[in-house]
C-alpha cells in the first residue's frame, strides 16, 4: 500500500511537471505568425481570425478546446495538439496583450481603458 501511493505520488508529481513544460514564447508564435501574423493582427487569408486584441480567457479555452478537439477545425486541431497549459496561457496572454483593431468590451457600451 505505502509503495503504491509513493508511486502514486510520484506519478502525479511527474505529470505536473510535464503540463508546466513551455517553450520559448518566440518559438511558439513563430508556427503561429505562419497564418496569425506575428502579432496575430494579420489574417493571411480571409478564413484565420484576428487573434490580437481578444480577450485572454477565450483564447485559452479556444486552444484548449482545439487540443481536446471539442472545437473541431482540421489545421488548429494539429495545431493546438501539442502545445502544453503552460504554452497555451503563454500564447493566450501574447495575443491579448497586442494591439488591435479588434477589441471586444467586457460590458456593453464600456470605453476601452487607456492601459488596456
Ligand atoms: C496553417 C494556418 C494556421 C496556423 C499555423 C495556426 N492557425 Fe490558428 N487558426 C487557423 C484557422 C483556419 C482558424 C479558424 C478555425 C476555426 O474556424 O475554428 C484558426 C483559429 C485560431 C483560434 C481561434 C480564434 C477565434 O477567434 O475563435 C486561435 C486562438 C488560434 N487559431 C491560435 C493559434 C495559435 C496559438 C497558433 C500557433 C500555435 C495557431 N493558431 C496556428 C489557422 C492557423
């Protein structure tokens, strides 16, 4: 019993390590820039979206959802395959955090703060 929790506990504590793993931010958004844009500003064709300016919380769950395939899309399915957490909030809070054009308020008629 004491052996099998040990390895129980090991097993959990490898597993976290591993979801923590992430890779350069600049490697991540170099397959990214591909379609996205550097900053993710740019649609390389009319069907990529805008990834600048959207809102952290929804590009992480898009990711996570691409990865699990719940949101289905034959290019991000793969795209998203390997990416761990740590790479998606990375990636999620790139994104967010670029300027756009596109802006998506948190309330209705809110004015875009100076430090958003
Ligand atoms: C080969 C082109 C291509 C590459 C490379 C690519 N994407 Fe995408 N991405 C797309 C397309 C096409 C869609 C629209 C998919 C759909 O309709 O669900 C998309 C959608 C998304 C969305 C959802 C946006 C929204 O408004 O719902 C996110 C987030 C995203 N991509 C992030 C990334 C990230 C992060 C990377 C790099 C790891 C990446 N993409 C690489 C083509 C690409």
């Amino acid at each position: 019993m004491r052996k099998t929790l040990a390895l129980l506990t090991l097993c959990a504590a490898t597993t976290a390590v591993a979801e923590e793993e992430r890779r350069p931010l600049e490697q991540l958004v170099g397959t990214c820039a591909a379609c996205h844009g550097q900053r993710g500003d740019e649609a390389l064709q009319p069907s990529y979206p805008i990834l600048a300016g959207q809102h952290q919380s929804y590009l992480e769950q898009a990711l996570r959802q691409y990865r699990s395939g719940e949101r289905n899309n034959a290019i991000m399915n793969g795209q998203a395959a390997n990416l761990s957490d740590a790479d998606i909030r990375a990636l999620a809070a790139y994104y967010a955090r670029q300027e756009s054009a596109l802006y998506t308020p948190a309330y209705p008629n809110q004015a875009r703060r100076a430090d958003d």
